[in-house]
C-alpha cells in the first residue's frame, strides 16, 4: 500500500543547520535591492485604480471595462508565480528574477504607450507575470533563505510593498491621472537598475530543512493534502478580508454617517496601519513563533471587525484590522515551508490562492452584502476571519510534534 505522506514539525525550536546557513543568498546590497522591488510590485498595483479616469476618456470605456486592466493584472500575476515556480530549480534564481523584472518593466511601458485598449490589457497582462514572478521568487527565497530570521524579514520585505502601494496614488494624485503614461513608464525604467544588484543575489537556494526539531519523535498524524488545504484556505481567506475591507470601508463609514473626506482618510489610515503593523511585528518574530503571532493577529482581526459594526468605533477599529491582518501573510510562509517540505510547490500555491482570492473577494462580498446590507460589512468580515482562526488553530493541532 502507498505509504501517507506527513507532515513535520513546525513547532519546536530551529534547527542548527536552518538557523545558519552555509552561505548568505542575499548580499546586503541584493536585500535593499529586492525591498526596492517590492516598493515597485505595490505600486504597480495600486497605480491600476487612480488612473481609471484617464484610461475611460483616452479608451472610451465604460466602467467595468476600465476594471479589467487591474484583472488582468492580477491573472498575469497568477500565471507568473505558476510559471516562475515551474522554473524554480531548473533555472538560477537571477535568471528567474532578471526576467521578472524585465517583463515588468516592459509591461508597464506597453501599458504606458499603447494606442488602444486591447494592447493596454495585453501589457498588463506582462505586467502581471513580472510581478507575480517577483512575488514568488523573492517571497520563496526570504522565506529559506534567513534561518531564525526569515519571518522577520518576510515581515521587513512585504512591508515594502505597502509603502510602494501608498506611494503609488500618491503619485498619480500629485501628477493627475492625466499623465499616467508618464508614472507608468518611469516605473518601467525605475525596475532597470535593480538588473544590476542580482548578482549579489546566489544562484541556487537551499531546500527548506524537512528533519524534525530535536525531541521530535513524529507528527501528529495529518496528511499533507489536508494541511496544504487548510494554509490555501488561510490565505483565501485574510486576503479576502484584506480586499474587503479596503473596497468597503469607505462605503460602510458614509453609510453609518461619516463624511466621505473622513471615510477616504480612514481607508488610507487602513492601509498604513498594515505596513507599519509588518514592521512592528519583525522584531517580534526573532522572539514569538510564527503560530503564535498568527494566532493572535487573527484574534484581534476578529475583536477589531466586531468593533467596527458599532459607528461610534468604525473608523478606529478598521485601522486595528489593518494593523493586526499585516504579519499573517508573510509570516505564515516560514510556518509554511517548515510544515511541508517535502511539498516543494507549497508556497507557490498558497500565493497564487491569495491572488485569486483578492480577485473573488469583490464579487463573493458584494453578493452578500447585497442580502444583508451596507451596514453588515464588517459582520460579514468577521464571520470570515472567526474562520480564518479555526484554520490558524486547526494548523497548529495538525502540524505539532508529539
């Protein structure tokens, strides 16, 4: 009979070969270069959203056909960690990341410079694959490539890209989405230099360590399929309440009585509390487990949307959502790679579902928001992430050594 696969500790103290590594992966010149990267891949994304006006005059579009330049964004990113994570191995890691970047760059200069819309989408779509191979690649390498420290600075790395995600519209708001073309092709050329420092990067990375912590006599007992779902599940999920709560904070708080000047703030209060909260929270993962961590920022992610259903605290409670959902999803990546190493395409599929379930999220809340009304946004969210800590919960059951 063919024998289960198992899972392997993810709960014990680190190993000495995982806490120091033979030989460092990143320079600290290829590590600045890779959070200015990050910075790139968030604004990108959000530079999509501010330009709309400008693509719907210069296109013609209609509303919904101007969205579809940010969807197929994000279907180029699904294919890019799909098909970056194909070639991780077989090619060097330079060669994988040197393409993304430059796919990147020339994606967003074709979006910049196409003369009608199909063209733009199609370069979005390019787009898309380089930032889902940088996505990936840089995410996989942190994640394997730090030892003890590789939570913290999955942590340091992502919140990049939230700082490129806020820097984005302001940009397009300082220049006006009129000159879209202009921001669109500066991000082009500002990927370039980063060509330069992948050499301090080191070509082949090691295998995340599949032996046991010591004291460890065997895992619990579930099988990998099951833990993967389950991490898949995790990701769906608190990207989608991600997602959700900056699409409908600001219609919520109008909703409830706040000004739109005051429900605008308060979103973008929202999305600076998640990139302080990942650099809050590296210095806590040199000393906390990534279990422990995640299990508390699901906690008060759930406290913090019960709280938002009362208007008195919405604005508030949103920021703590924000601060609190920020460590979950780099931090869950080590968890991850630790858990299941035997399952090399592991953290590509768990990236590749948190795209999807940014995607989903509009569609599947807006259902539902219209059965239960404006005012049951932040209920319905809390529903979902009372979910998402059953799934951290059950995960530390499934993944502990006896």
């Amino acid at each position: 009979m063919p024998r289960e696969e198992r899972v392997v500790d993810s709960t014990g103290p680190v190993s000495p070969v995982e806490a120091r590594p033979k030989s460092p992966i990143f320079s600290p010149a290829a590590v600045v270069a890779s959070c200015v990267g990050f910075v790139l891949i968030g604004a990108l994304q959000a530079l999509y959203g501010p330009a709309i006006p400008a693509f719907r005059e210069e296109f013609a579009l209609t509303p919904s056909a101007a969205g579809l330049g940010l969807s197929a964004h994000f279907v180029g990113g699904v294919a890019g960690v799909l098909l970056f994570d194909r070639l991780y191995g077989r090619l060097g890691n330079r060669q994988i990341l040197g393409a993304s970047y430059l796919l990147m760059a020339v994606g967003a200069a074709g979006f910049a410079l196409a003369p009608n819309w199909p063209t733009a989408l199609t370069a979005a779509l390019f787009a898309g694959l380089g930032f889902g191979g940088i996505d990936y690649g840089l995410n996989q390498l942190f994640a394997v490539g730090f030892g003890h420290r590789s939570t913290a600075m999955l942590n340091i790395l992502n919140a990049h890209f939230g700082v490129g995600a806020i820097l984005g519209p302001a940009l397009i708001g300082a220049v006006g989405s009129e000159h879209y073309p202009a921001v669109f092709l500066g991000f082009a050329l500002a990927n370039l230099p980063l060509l330069l420092c992948l050499k301090g990067v080191r070509d082949r990375a090691p295998q995340p360590s599949g032996s046991p912590a010591p004291g460890g006599t065997g895992a619990l007992g579930r099988s990998l399929g099951s833990v993967l779902a389950v991490f898949v599940a995790l990701y769906v999920l608190h990207v989608g309440i991600e997602a959700g709560v900056g699409g409908w904070e600001p219609t919520h708080l109008e909703t409830v009585g706040y000004g739109a000047g005051v429900a605008a703030t308060a979103t973008s209060v929202y999305w600076l509390m998640m990139t302080v909260g990942r650099f809050l929270v590296a210095p806590i993962a040199l000393r906390f487990s990534a279990q422990a961590i995640i299990t508390v920022s699901c906690a008060g992610m759930t406290v913090c949307l019960l709280l938002a259903a009362v208007p008195a605290l919405a604005p508030y409670a949103y920021a703590g959502v924000g601060l609190f959902i920020a460590p979950i999803f780099p931090t869950g990546l080590p968890w991850l790679h630790r858990a299941a190493p035997s399952a090399r395409r592991a953290g590509a599929l768990v990236i590749a579902a948190s795209m999807v379930g940014g995607v989903a999220a509009g569609p599947a809340l807006g259902r539902a928001i219209e059965a239960a009304g404006i005012r049951a946004v932040p209920l319905l969210l809390c529903g979902i992430s009372a979910l998402c800590l059953v799934a951290t919960l059950w995960l530390i059951r499934g993944t502990r050594v006896r």
